[in-house]
C-alpha cells in the first residue's frame, strides 16, 4: 500500500478527511478500502488520505464497540 506515497504499518489507518479507522482491507482501482473496526461497509480511500493509526486509538475503538454490545445485551435482557 505504500506505492502511491501512502506509509501505513499494521492492519488498521485512519481516513484522514473525517477521523474514521479502519481495517485495511485491499485495494481496488488505485484506492484503498477500509471497513470499520466493528465490521460494516468498506469505504474507499485516496491512498495520499490514509495515516496511521494509532495502537491507543485502536483499542479504544474496540473498548467502545464491546462496550456497546455489552449495554445493548443487558437491554434485550
């Protein structure tokens, strides 16, 4: 992924044009895809628009999406 200017180690960037990680999925049509860390739609992304991401930010994101799922079991009881 680092043959159109773009430097990202590890499985995981951040789409820089609005803050979103991601996984890094592959590369279609000379852009990145990346797929949210809880699972969704990949979305598609400039490779001159992908940083990196930071370990910290990565798990927090995980930490929030367990977090959530463990609030929306404890609703459905």
């Amino acid at each position: 992924m680092s043959d159109e200017g773009a430097q990202v180690v590890g499985p995981y960037a951040r789409d820089v044009r609005d803050g979103r990680l991601g996984e890094l999925m592959g590369r279609v049509g000379g852009r990145v895809q990346l797929r949210p860390l809880g699972g969704g739609r990949e979305w598609d992304v400039p490779p001159e628009c992908l940083g990196e991401a930071a370990p910290a930010d990565v798990l927090r994101e995980r930490v929030r999406l367990l977090n959530r799922e463990a609030r929306r079991r404890v609703e459905l009881g």
